[in-house]
C-alpha cells in the first residue's frame, strides 16, 4: 500500500499500522452494539407467537463499513493539524454567504407557487422552518451567550399550552394569544436562569435538562388543567386578520372576501408564510441585538465568564436576557404549533426534541445564522428523503451526522464576521472561533 501525498514513505508504515488498530478496536465495538441492534430481531410469525429473527450478513457489513471508515479517517482526515483558512478562501466564503442567504430567501418566498410544490412539500416546508426558528432562538442562549441548555423543549411547551389554554377557556384569537405566549415562555426562561447563575458547564446542562422533564411531567399529571397524556384537542385554528378559511365560500370567509375558489391549500399556504414571517422575525431579532451593547456582552459571557466579570458587566442581568429572549421565541413557535396541529399532549415534548434543535445549532455552527438554517434543512429535510429505508434511516441519519463532525468540528458555517471591528473588516476562522477568540 502506497503511502498518501504528503505523508513520508518512512513514517507511513507505522501510521498504517496503527490505524490498523484503531480501526480493529473501533470495529470490535461496533460489532457488540451491532449484534443486539441490528443482528437480533423479534418478529411475528403467520401463528401469532414471536420468534428471533438473526441478521449476521448485515451485521458484516457495517462492521466492514465501520473499520473502512475508520481507517480513512485515522489515515487522511486525522494526520496533522489542518491549517488556517487562508484569507482569500475565507473572503471567497463570505461573498457566497451573502448570496446564498438572499438565494435561500427567494426559494422560501416563492416555494408555494412553484410547479409541482403540492401539501406533502409544503408540510414538511413548515416543518423545517418551524425547526429554523428553534435553532435561531437556542441560539441565542448556547451560540451567543455560551449557556449549554438541554431543556429548551420546556419553553416551546409553555408557548403550546398558553395559546391552547388561553384560545380554548377565554376565546382569544390568535394575534392576541401569540405575545402572550412568548411573554409566559420568557417569564419560565426567567425563572429557570434564576436558579443556574452561577453553574457552568455540564452542571448548567444537567439542570436545564432536569427543568425540561420537570415541565413534562406536570404537563402529564396536571390533567384537570392540561389534560395529562390524553392531551388538548380541538384548538381553534387561526384566521387572516378574522377571516376563516372555510370551505364554504361564505362572504365572512377567506375565500369569499378575496373572490377565490374555496380550497385546503389556503390555509396551509398562510401557515407556511406564517411561519416564514416568524422565523424571519427571530433571525432579525438576533442580528440586530447582537450587534448591541447586550450581544456583546453575551458574547463576552461566552468566551470567559471571569474576565466579564472583572469588566464590571452584570453576568445575573445577561443571562437572564439571554434565556428570556430565547424561551420568547421558544414560546412563539410554540404557539404555532399548537395552532397548526390543533392538538398537543406531552409526548409532543420530550427530550428528544430538544437534542434535535440542540444538534441543528451545533451542525450549523454556533452563533452562525445561515449554518443554522442550512443544517435544519438537511437534518429534518434529509430525514424525509431516508424515509423509505425503514429502520436503517436512523443508521444512516447518524452516521451522516458523525461525517459532518468530524469534517466540519466547528460546524456547516465555522468562520464568522465579529460584531465589533476595529480597522479592517475581515472574517474569524472557525480554528479560532473554537479557541475563544471570536
């Protein structure tokens, strides 16, 4: 075996050798989660009883693709520190960022007049943009201010359940009931920053998680208020600006105020650029404070805590700002969702969606906008497109996101323009970024 460019014939056999290694290592650990995942299944036969069903054959072969993988990677991607993005390569970047952040723009606007765009598409068009607006929002809390939350769910519950409860017991519309979501959304954020301002670290994810469940469960056992498992039905849907959309033409509906044929899409296509004007909203939002005396001082807390504290910056003021802001937009989107489904119950809150949006801020590059909303296409859109491979999509799902990380540690979008420049303007390195120098 030829030893790869820019590695020394001399010092290749003893990296082969130990990658070999590390790759048999890496692939014996796979083959013991394999084989009870992958390799043992219980199945149904044609009498009723369930009998095991073995799978050594693709057991092998992820095995095989485990200890190829490995060896690629200890062999071209691990050997040496990589260097710094040149400055033209970076410049290069940024003039692409600035059109392809208008480009994104324009598809999203013209997404439902397209030929062939029909409800399947536009479904999972709200879905992904409901999902860019959490990422937005956590981005605030873990990009900019550096406080790791892994209960961020909790907020986008607390914005569900008000404009449920509110709509549902005193008849309030939907313009009505979405401030007033953010706003109890951003009162929890409050209360959950009180009790963390002096953890850190995993500590501060520990007890932002604990605070997550802790939501859930009183969501799940308050059941003359919220209903408990069985969850809130039958929420009202919203209207434009009063006019429902209804089917029957009438001349208090949509349709029969504008002179439209009555159809289903209307409503879908107002909830799709619903969601479009709340997601922009919140990324607005966040570029324009960041660029305030506050951003900074988020972004101060979250390169060093002590040295902020030494500036004189008020560390209990900044991060409840930065929890309530976040758990506000939270709290919105929360709203829409309870509004869009006209049915929420606690199973719709679990932890497991907040390890999503948390994951869709780390891919995308924290702190970076765009990154955020290109890794939401590609996480809950390309989930879509590995529907058809059945219980192998969550396989092949994490395995591209472990690709993603280990080429791209920083994220998507690592390099970032500072807030604050002093003489010439020119972008950070993720290398640095990474460092705390950003």
């Amino acid at each position: 075996m030829t030893a790869p460019a820019g590695i020394p014939p001399q010092g290749f056999q003893p990296r082969l050798r130990a990658a070999v290694l590390d790759a048999g290592k890496a692939t014996i650990v796979a083959f013991g989660l394999f084989v009870v995942m992958v390799g043992l299944r219980t199945d149904v036969s044609p009498t009723g009883a369930l009998f095991l069903r073995t799978r050594w054959l693709d057991v092998a072969l992820l095995c095989a693709a485990v200890f190829v993988a490995r060896l690629a990677m200890a062999l071209w991607v691990r050997p040496g520190p990589k260097e710094a993005m040149s400055t033209q390569r970076a410049a290069a970047l940024s003039r692409a960022g600035l059109l392809f952040g208008p480009a994104l723009l324009a598809v999203a606007l013209i997404l439902p007049f397209v030929p062939g765009i029909g409800r399947y598409e536009l479904d999972l068009g709200i879905l992904v943009l409901t999902y860019i607006m959490l990422g937005w929002g956590l981005n605030i809390v873990v990009g900019l201010a550096g406080l790791l939350d892994l209960g961020y769910v909790a907020f986008y519950a607390v914005g569900a359940y008000s404009y449920a409860l509110l709509a549902q017991y005193f008849g309030l519309s939907f313009w009505i009931c979405l401030p007033l979501a953010g706003i109890l959304a951003a009162f929890w954020g409050v209360l959950l920053g009180f009790p963390v301002l002096r953890l850190r670290g995993d500590y501060l994810a520990i007890v932002t998680l604990a605070f997550g469940e802790i939501i859930r469960i009183v969501l799940l056992n308050w059941v003359e208020l919220t209903g408990g498992p069985n969850g809130i039905s039958g929420i009202p849907r919203p209207t434009f600006f009063g006019l429902p959309f209804s089917m029957s033409g009438g001349p208090g509906t949509f349709a029969g105020y504008f002179g439209l044929e009555p159809s289903p899409s209307h409503r879908v296509i107002f909830l799709y650029y619903l969601i479009l004007a709340l997601a922009l909203l919140t990324n607005w939002v966040a570029i324009r404070i960041r660029r305030q005396p506050i951003g900074r001082a988020w972004e101060a807390l979250r390169e060093d805590e002590i040295a902020c504290r030494a500036l004189g910056i008020n560390i209990t003021n900044t991060k409840l700002t930065a929890f309530a802001l976040g758990a506000m937009f939270a709290g919105f989107a929360g709203a829409f969702f309870a509004t869009r489904q006209a049915f929420i119950s606690p199973e719709s809150f679990t932890f497991i969606e907040s390890a999503i949006i948390l994951a869709i801020v780390v891919l995308g590059g924290l702190g970076s906008q765009i990154g955020i909303a290109v890794a939401a296409i590609v996480m809950i859109g390309g989930f879509e497109l590995f529907r058809d491979l059945d219980e192998y999509r969550m396989l092949v799902f994490g395995a591209a996101m472990v690709a993603i990380m280990v080429l791209r540690p920083r994220g998507l979008v690592g390099s970032r323009a500072p807030s604050v420049v002093l003489g010439e303007k020119r972008r950070i390195d993720a290398r640095y970024v990474g460092e705390g120098r950003g």
